[in-house]
C-alpha cells in the first residue's frame, strides 16, 4: 500500500526542509537524507533495532458498567536510523519505524478474532530541537488490510489533536483512534486496520529537526513525556488499538488495547521507554600540529597539537609514522595537547594528531606535519680540574681557579665548597678557564671543587676537591697591604719591571703577580726592603690587568695589590730579539 504524508505537499525525494542552511542534500542507503547545514556534513547514520515488550491493558465491551478487564503482553521494538553527532543548529534527519508486530488470531472467550483496528503509534518530538518537518517513507509498510485507511503521520499535543506546536508524532489512519483524539471511537472499524493472525509494519517516518546548542542531545523516543503516556493503561499510551472479536449470539465484542513500553503492569518503563538513540551535538573542531620543522635526535622534545575551538575534555592522541604515541592527552584550557617526547632516529618523521572527540565538540583529524630529525652531535667526555691554595685566613681574599679540558665552547663552572656552591656560576672562558675571587668565612679544612655544566657536545665533569687550610689571623698577626709599581706602558718583547711592597716589612714571605688571572712565572720571594722585584717580557699587544698577591707569612696576614693596566704597544722592528712565551721571561730575582 501507497502511504503519503497528509501534512507535506512534497515527496521525500524532493523535499526542501524549511527552517535550514542547507548546503548539501544527498541519499544515503534506503533513502535516508543526509542534511548539511551551516557548512558542516552531518555524521553518517547508524541503525539500530531496539527490541521491547509493550504491556497491554484490555477492556471488553468498552463503556459497559462493569468491563471486563485483562493484561497482557505484546512483542515490540523500533528500528531508528540516526546520525551520531550533529552541528549546532544543523538540520538533521533520522528514521523511526515499529518493528513487525502480528495480530492475534483468537480472542478472549474462545472467541475468534476479526481484526484490529484505529491502530496508532505514537512519538515524542525530542526536547532541546526545532521541529522542522516529519514524513512518511513510501512502501515502508505491510501486511495491512485492503480495508485500512491511508497511514499517516501527524504533529499533535496532549490531547492528541493536530497542531502545528505539539510536542508529538502520531503514525494512524487520518487520527483515527480508540482514544487522544478528535476523531476517537471504541466500536468502529476504521483507521489503520490489520487481519487476524496477520504479520505486518506499520510504515517508517523520517523526522527532521534543527539541533540545539553544543553540548545538547537529541533524543528521540516513544511517548512517554507528557503526563499519563508513561502509566499503564491510558489513551495517551505509545500503542493502542481496538480488536474486534466475532459476534456470539448477535453480541458485538470490542476489545479496547492501552499498551505502553514496560514488561509487565507491575514494571517500570523498559528500552522502549527510554531514549531509541542519542545524537550528540557537538560543534566541529579542527586539530592542528605545531611542530617545529627540525628537531635534534635524543634531544627531548614535545608533540604539540592544537584543538580549536578548545574542547571542555576530550583527548589527543599523537601518532609517529602512523603508530599511536603514548596515551591520549587532554588539551589544556587554550585547546593545546602536549606529549613529552624525544625523536632517537635522524630522518623525517610523520607527526600527526587525532582529537577524539567528546560531548559537545566532534572529532578532527590533523593532517600529518613532515619533521626533519638531525642528528645528534658527538659528545666528548670533559676533565675539569681545579687550581687553589693550600692555606688561606679568613676574611682574606684568595684566588680559586679552575680549567675544562678539552676547551668547550661553552656552559659554566660552578665552584663548590664541599656541597655548598661557592657564589653563582661562571662562564667558562675561550681558554677553558675560570677565576673566582673567594674570602673564607670559617677556619678549618674546605674541599674546594668545581662543576662543568656541560655545553652542546660536551658532557658535564666535575673537579676532585682540592683542601685549602684556612686559619684565623692571630691576635698579634700584623695586617699587611700590598701596592704595585708597575709602568703604564710598555713595548712588546721588551723587559718591564713590576715590583710590590709590603707595609710593614714582613721580612719574608713571597707575592705572586698576575696577568689578568695569569700567574706570571712563580712566586718572588720578598727582600729584606719589603719588596720583592720582577722583570717580565710582555708577549702580546694590548692592555695587560696587573696585580700582586702577597702570601703572608708567620705574623703577618695575606694582602692584595689593586689592579693597574700597562698597555703593551709594538716595538719597532730593530731587528732585535724580542720575548719570548706566552708570558714573557722572567728576570731576576732582587732583595738581601
């Protein structure tokens, strides 16, 4: 049988839905539409049948002042088609049908039975939606009498009467029904009519509403939402009919069906009484890697994806040539997923991301981002290695030293005293060295060692601890000073006199000049004058820091000079001898 849908003037095939932004209408398998709406395709359909029992509440002689009553059970289910996720404000369609149902053959009483008849089959409209039309699908249905109204399907309120603003779907014969209606009776054959004993479905109807906001859900259902469609035996029940049983002795048997989705009178409502499906909606997301396009081999790095917009929750997960990474990852509040990785093969990599998706925001794809993985330098194992004074006094400066081997090309040397560092790291020098000025605090015994940060291609080290014995200066110690002489100027090559006196004349003990932070030659013994005199060959142009550090001796106290500047110039060229090392010669010794 031909069934139409009495409230469209369009067949489904050509039918534009009002109230959308379409941009796409296509067929999908058994003529079911695809509606795409804002730009945004909607989810591929998913078809599932869901299998209930209706219980059934039965009146014989409906209207009588004593009817007889009975319960019984029918076999049921619906079979709904619906995309699983839709855009915000996307026009979508899903098919609903009743599965196959059959018709009694024998009636209460032994009687026989003629046929049912006002069968209907009642939906709610999903809350949350805009209604936008609903439809019959051609030749979805059989096994209904030669004798049976033209199905149709028609919006209705509570009541059960035709309106543009109800919140229900009725599948019948023109509203014709036992009950909830306008066009209600008990004993009459009229409406949608099935033969006894007879396996038949009533037809499919394609429903198509506008989505609610993101984060809403569609969820279609048989009526069950108004009041009394959910109790046992009301008129406002999903199913009802009326079977018509033969005549015995003249006398006319109705029996009046009220059957709703529970699997007995005793029961609450079962599957049929739930939501059939659920249509997420979410809004559409792209997911997007941010990657460098070089990175380091054994260098740890991250996987970077962004998530736009940014979902509430949800994961990432991080693939690497096609195979997933780790666990998925939750994108923070900006929508941005990080994995700490690190890439151990030089060549490109193939970085990509998959947001999984969540109530609210549907699942993206990123496309793969092509990563260049460089090699790793070769990393050279260091020495490093500290220079310092065997004793010192507290509160007197000393110079601690240290040297990394081979040269880096950079990181720091932290100086430590035993495991407490010894003022803040200091960069390393173009030679591999480093100088720190250093007054010890307490007396006793300190293990001076330093630690080498490492730099790129090189590996950190650290210094074997070095003991320097500081004492306190004794009560009767004299506190010495020291001052330099040295020229302001000199020639390349050419002999210079540095000298340093000790006031007061400690009579003995030794200084040590410096070039910068230089030892120049060894320590000069002072004379009996309190100075202790040095001839030095400067090597090299430019401007040369000169200082001197008298060791101190039994009575007196250590000292340093201040820093004074010779600046070295060329000699001329006299064909003369000129210097010889790095730093210079030494010349004699002076004193008594």
């Amino acid at each position: 049988m031909k069934t139409v849908n009495r409230n469209q003037d369009s067949s489904m095939n050509s039918r534009l839905l009002r109230g959308s932004a379409i941009a796409t209408v296509s067929v999908l398998a058994g003529g079911l539409f695809s509606i795409v709406g804002g730009g945004t395709a909607a989810a591929a359909p998913e078809t599932k049948s869901v299998a209930f029992t209706t219980a059934c509440h039965v009146r014989e002689m409906d209207g009588a002042a004593s009817p007889i009553t009975f319960n019984e059970t029918l076999g049921s289910g619906v079979t709904i088609t619906a995309p699983t996720t839709a855009a915000p404000g996307e026009t979508v369609t899903y098919r609903v049908q009743p599965n196959e149902m059959k018709a009694n053959s024998g009636g209460h009483a032994s009687r026989g039975v003629v046929h049912w008849a006002r069968i209907k089959y009642d939906f709610d409209i999903p809350s949350g939606v805009e209604f936008v039309s609903s439809q019959l699908v051609a030749d979805s249905a059989y096994g209904l009498g030669s004798d049976s109204a033209t199905p149709t399907v028609t919006q209705i309120d509570d009541g059960g009467n035709p309106s543009a603003s109800g919140t229900h779907l009725r599948i019948s014969g023109s509203n014709r029904t036992i009950g909830n209606g306008p066009s209600s009776a008990v004993r009459s054959s009229d409406g949608i009519i099935v033969g006894a004993n007879t396996k038949f479905r009533l037809p499919a109807v394609d429903v198509t509403v506008k989505a609610g906001a993101a984060g809403s859900e569609i969820k279609p259902s048989l009526r069950v939402s108004d009041p009394g469609s959910a109790n046992y035996d009301d008129d406002r029940n999903a199913l009802t009919f009326v079977q018509r049983e033969k005549d015995v002795f003249g006398v006319n048997y109705w029996e009046r069906y009220n059957c709703s989705p529970r699997d007995n009178r005793n029961s609450g409502l079962n599957a049929g009484g739930q939501a059939l499906t659920t249509i997420y909606v979410s809004q559409p997301t792209t997911t997007t890697i941010q990657m460098p396009g070089s990175i380091q081999a054994s260098t740890p790095t991250e996987l970077v994806a962004k998530v736009d917009p940014a979902p509430v929750n949800g994961n990432v997960q991080f693939r690497v040539d096609g195979a997933d990474v780790g666990t998925p990852v939750t994108p923070g509040a900006d929508g941005t997923a990080r994995l700490p990785h690190t890439f151990f093969t030089a060549g490109t990599a193939r970085v990509s991301a998959t947001f999984q998706g969540v109530n609210g925001f549907q699942s993206s794809n990123s496309t793969e981002a092509m990563v260049t993985v460089t090699a790793a330098p070769v990393v050279k194992q260091t020495d490093t290695a500290v220079n310092v004074p065997t004793d010192a006094k507290t509160g007197v400066s000393v110079s601690l030293r240290a040297q990394v081997t081979p040269t880096p090309t950079g990181g720091t040397l932290q100086f430590k005293d035993g495991a407490a560092n010894i003022g803040a790291p200091i960069p390393v020098g173009a030679d591999g060295k480093a100088t720190l000025e250093h007054a010890f605090t307490s007396a006793g015994s300190h293990a001076v060692s330093a630690y080498y940060s490492g730099a790129t291609g090189f590996m950190p080290s650290m210094a074997s601890a070095q003991t320097v014995t500081v004492s306190d200066p004794a009560p009767s110690d004299v506190t010495t000073s020291t001052s330099l002489a040295a020229p302001t100027t000199a020639k390349q090559n050419v002999a210079a006199e540095l000298s340093a006196t000790v006031s007061p004349n400690p009579g003995g003990g030794s200084v040590q000049f410096f070039d910068g932070d230089q030892p120049i030659g060894q320590p000069v013994v002072v004379g009996v004058d309190g100075v202790a005199r040095l001839t030095h060959t400067f090597a090299s142009t430019g401007d040369h820091p000169i200082k001197a550090a008298y060791a101190g001796r039994s009575g007196f106290t250590q000292s340093a000079s201040d820093e004074s500047v010779v600046k070295v110039s060329a000699a001329p060229d006299d064909g003369g001898n000129g210097g010889s090392g790095s730093l210079g010669s030494l010349g004699g010794l002076f004193g008594s």
